[in-house]
C-alpha cells in the first residue's frame, strides 16, 4: 500500500505489470493504523516505511518485517509461513 493516488498506482501497477492491484491510502489512515509513517522531519517523510505484515487467515499480525532487502524479503516471509503451519 503506498500514499499515492489510484490513478497513480494503476499506472504505476499497468507500467511494471504486476498481476494484481495495488492498494492506495492517500489519507494515510490505514498507514498511521499499522505504524508505517515516518517521523515529519525524516527524510522521505511523505513515504511509508517499508513494512510488510504476515496475517493468519483469522486476521491476526502473526509477524512484521521492517524490509530492509527487498530482494530477499519474500523468500524470509515463506519461511516464515511454512515453519507457522507446522
């Protein structure tokens, strides 16, 4: 989810052609809810840290990442939710 418009994030969704939408919170409600805005004097403070959250089916935060390799973000993530079903 960024704080970009939708307008902007369907661009942005169509010109590197991801499968799946992207979220926008423009307002930055749902971002001050899940703690990812940056301090005002911060530099990038109109950018939401980068945090990703792994939800159990039932909705509950079963862990968060402050991601600092994008890169090898998604491979720590499935290790994570494979060792949470065992």
């Amino acid at each position: 989810m960024s704080f970009d418009d939708p307008a902007d994030n369907k661009a942005f969704k169509e010109k590197f052609d991801f499968p799946y939408p992207l979220l926008s919170d423009p307002s930055k409600s749902v971002g001050t809810n899940y703690g990812v805005l940056r301090d005002p004097s911060e530099q990038f403070a109109d950018f939401p840290k980068r945090i990703s959250y792994l939800i159990s089916p039932e909705g509950i935060i079963v862990k968060s990442y402050e991601v600092a390799d994008p890169a090898g973000h998604a491979e720590a993530v499935l290790e994570d939710l494979i060792a949470a079903q065992q």
